[in-house]
C-alpha cells in the first residue's frame, strides 16, 4: 500500500495531468459532452500520450537498475 505523502504526491501529479488533458480535449474539440465521450476521449489520450511516457519512464529505471547490478557483479 502507498504511504500516504506518496498518494498525495501522486494525486497532485494526476489532478495535474487531467487538467491537462482536459484543455488538449478542448482545445482540439473533442467530444467531452457526457461520460461515453469522456471516457473514450480519456482512453485516447492515456493511451497515446501517458501510457507511453509512463512505459519509457519505467523501462529506462529497469534498464539503469539491470546495467548497475551488471557492473557490481564483475570478478576481479
């Protein structure tokens, strides 16, 4: 379970994205009329905006952690 300065840091982050995404929606003219739009509209974005960034983040971290872990396990 996240502690609980993670969640609210966390909420922060997210309330920011949805703000953002809400202002793309708009500005491109996106239907956001009733909660079907909405959710489709969302969907779309998370999907080709968020989920990849969230997806690089992550494996970068993965990748780092893998390249560290190999350099500590040299024999001299």
């Amino acid at each position: 379970m996240m502690n609980v300065d993670r969640q609210q840091a966390l909420n922060e982050h997210v309330n920011a994205i949805a703000q953002i995404l809400y202002a793309d929606a708009d500005s491109q003219g996106l239907p956001m009329g009733n909660l079907a739009e909405i959710e489709m509209t969302v969907r779309h974005q998370l999907q080709s905006q968020v989920s990849p960034q969230l997806g690089n983040f992550l494996s970068n971290l993965v990748a780092q952690k893998i390249l560290t872990l190999q350099g500590t396990s040299k024999a001299p």
